[in-house]
C-alpha cells in the first residue's frame, strides 16, 4: 500500500536495535553471511559487494581522485556561497533577503547571538523548500521523470491504498486524482507566494495552453 511504501523509510524497532548492536561491536548482532567454496568464491563476492576499490586498501589512484574531488567540493561551495550573497544582497529572491534583514534587525535590536540557530533554520528550511520547487515541481528539472510529489505522499499516507502515488511516466502532462491535483495547486500557490515561482518553472501555465 501506498502508506506501507512511506513509512518504509522510517527504521523500524528491530532495525535500530540491530544496528545499535553492530555499531557496539557486538558479535551476536544479525549479520549477512554469503558462504563461498574456495577462496576465488570469496574474492569474487567481494569484488562484487565493494568494487575494485575495497575499503582499506590504499590505493594511489584513489587518493589523487580523493583529493580533486575535495578540491571541485571547495571550489563548488565557495562559488555558491558568492552567489547565495550576491542573490541576497541584490533582493533575487525577496523571502530569503527579507529574512535575512529581519534577522540582522531582531538581533540588533536583542543585542543577542541567541536568535540566530532559529533564524539559520528557518533558512536552512527555506532553502530546502527552493530545492523542492526547483528540482520537483518544475518540469525543466526533471522533464517528465516526474519523482513522488509532497502531495501523493501526503495523500497515501493519510488515506492509504493504491492509487495515490503514480509510476514515473515519461510526460510532462501528469493525470492525477483530483485531491491529489488539489494539494499540488495549494503547494504552487504558496511556492508562488513565497517568490519560488521561478524555480517552480510555471509549469502548469504551460501545459495548459500547449493542450
């Protein structure tokens, strides 16, 4: 069911207690064993499970390759941090630089630091919600693989059954429930509201006058 497929991502009982367990090092803790014949068996699974890259074994190659990915890692984050600034400075988007100023003038006001780890994550949770609009909503990010919507989640997990959350379908059109197309024009409406309608890609508009 729809509700069984959500809350499949919720870690159940046994699972953390086993996993506390391995992490203890306890030996009795539930493990997965694969018996092999002879050692080529053994070598084979092995590569099958970690790769060629097995873990504990120094290779060159792989720290070269280590190392220039943590170089593009800073060289990316130093690029979007300039540009987050430079958004926010230039009023790019007006939510995320309206909180930003009100959170400069309520901790001025305060004279206090304490109020910035509740503003820094109603940013963090802004930005997570841009993220959403940008890559989810949007059909220019996904060009019709469209991946589950906050709406069918919602919908399957209130309501249970099989026909809320629908299978990848290579369209940019997706027929869905009529509840379901309702949350969807709730959740544009606010993406709108906030000043997330650029990253939402105004879809919608679109398919409308293409049909």
């Amino acid at each position: 069911s729809d509700r069984a497929a959500v809350l499949s991502y919720v870690p159940g009982r046994d699972a953390l207690r086993d996993m506390m367990r391995r992490k203890e090092g306890d030996e009795g803790a539930p493990t997965v064993t694969v018996r092999c014949a002879d050692p080529k068996a053994f070598r084979n699974v092995v590569l099958t499970v970690h790769g060629a890259h097995m873990p504990g074994r120094f290779s060159p190659k792989t720290f070269k390759s280590t190392v220039r990915e943590f170089l593009l890692y800073k060289e990316m984050v130093t690029l979007l941090l300039k540009q987050a600034v430079k958004d926010i400075v230039q009023w790019r988007n007006p939510t995320v630089s309206l909180l930003v100023f009100v959170a400069w003038m309520h901790c001025i006001r305060s004279n206090s630091m304490a109020l910035v780890p509740p503003y820094l994550s109603f940013g963090v949770l802004l930005f997570l919600i841009r993220n959403y609009a940008r890559y989810n909503v949007s059909p220019r990010a996904h060009w019709g693989y469209a991946p589950l919507s906050l709406g069918e989640m919602l919908w399957g997990l209130l309501f249970d059954g099989d026909e809320w959350m629908k299978s990848l379908e290579v369209e940019m059109r997706r027929h869905r429930p009529v509840d379901e197309e309702m949350v969807s024009n709730v959740v544009s409406a606010l993406l709108r509201l906030m000043g997330f309608a650029d990253e939402a890609g105004g879809g919608g508009d679109d398919d409308d006058q293409a049909d």
